[in-house]
C-alpha cells in the first residue's frame, strides 16, 4: 500500500522542466510541455491537411476529415441549434484537446489532464463561455435577474453555482483520470499479468475519450440552458 502511495504522489507531482528566464523564473511544468506537444500534434497536421482541399473530387483524406468533423458538428447542433452554433468550434477543440490528453500516457507521456490546475484551467475557460452565451442569448441584466429566481432568497444559491459548476466539471475528469490510475495500480498488484494490459486499453483509451465526451456534453448542456429562450 505504502508503494501505490508514492506511485501516486508521484503521478500527481508535476515537475519543472525547464524555467523561463523572466523576474524570478518562470517555471514551465510537465503538463505545459506536453500540451504543447498535444497542440503541434492537431495543429500540424490540421494545417497540412487542409492546404489542398476541394469543392469538386474530393480525395479520401478529405472525405475522412469531413467526416469526422461533420460527426462532432451536427452531435453539437443537435444540443445548441442555430443559436449556438458560434460555439461549436471551441466545443470540438476541447473535445480533442482532452481525448488526446487522456490517451498521450500510451505513448510515455504523462497526461496533461492529471494535472489539477489543467482541468482547473479547462472549467473555468467552459464557464467563462457558458456566462458569455448566457449573457448574448439574454443581456446583462436579465442575466443578473436569473440569479433571483424564482424567488429573491435563492440568489445567493444561484450565485454558488458559479462556483460549483467549473467545480463539478474539474472534479468529474480531474477525479476520473485520477481514479482510473489507482485502479489499475491496485490491479496490478493483486494480478500482475495479461488482465491489466487489456483494462489498461479501457482506461488509456476508452475511458479517456468518454471523459472528454462527459466534459464537452455538460458544458455544451449548460450553454443551451442560458440561450434556449431569449
């Protein structure tokens, strides 16, 4: 036991790898670097994919990238409508962001999203964005009179929910992504052969893109709320 506790202080320890020299020194952490190995590896490709496209004749990898981003498209319009279509782009970059955050272990790297302050960051960047469209859809003071709803009394409910909603979204992947470890480490001590190699394909992959899907459908949920009746 006193081993999976240091295995997951370990986990959870992100470390310095390298300090910008500015003030002080910034210090850029494990989880930074590899976001931006996360970005290079969508935005590379992106780039290069997209330089040839075609409105006639498209060729097979065109074919396959409308596909996929036609598939996260309509799954989003389905939940926002017209209304919010402005948000889906962002909707899809995240969804990709965390599904590939939550399967780069496989290639050696620790996950960005074991990181507390990354699913921090990624709440409180969804919140932001959920306010803004509420705010859009209703205006600033019908959205300040929402929080008095239905009554007067609850406002301050209302306005704890600001607070809880990043919170909840931090915690559900931040928790799951954590969870996922200790189980497989309790695995692979009770049984060390063959059974975690198959679980560890469900939790680095599987697992990992339901995560991202849960995150992206709760947020996109919470917009809808806000824009559904202007």
């Amino acid at each position: 036991m006193e081993e999976l506790v240091n295995d997951l202080v370990e986990e959870l320890n992100c470390e310095t790898v390298f300090t910008i020299p500015i003030g002080n020194g910034l210090p850029v952490g494990e989880s930074v670097v590899v976001t931006w190995i996360i970005m290079a590896v969508l935005v590379i490709p992106s780039i290069l994919f997209v330089r040839n496209l075609r409105v006639e004749n498209p060729g097979k990898l065109q074919l396959a990238l409308e596909t996929g981003i036609g598939f996260f498209y309509d799954f989003f319009y389905e939940i926002l409508g017209e209304k919010g279509k402005r948000y889906i782009p962002y909707l899809i970059m995240v969804i990709l962001y965390i599904g590939f955050a939550n399967i780069i272990g496989i290639f050696g790297f620790k996950p960005p999203t074991k990181d507390l302050n990354v699913t921090v960051a990624l709440s409180v960047m969804s919140i932001f964005l959920i306010e803004y469209a509420h705010i859009q859809a209703k205006g600033f003071k019908q959205r300040m009179k929402d929080f008095a709803e239905p009554i007067a009394i609850v406002a301050p409910i209302n306005v704890m929910e600001l607070v809880i909603r990043p919170l909840s979204l931090c915690m559900r992947l931040f928790g799951n992504v954590l969870g996922s470890f200790v189980v497989m480490e309790l695995i692979k001590l009770v049984v060390p052969l063959i059974i975690p190699m198959v679980l560890s394909l469900y939790f680095d992959i599987f697992d990992g893109f339901i995560q991202a899907y849960v995150f992206v459908f709760l947020t996109s949920l919470f917009i809808e709320e806000g824009i559904e009746e202007e």
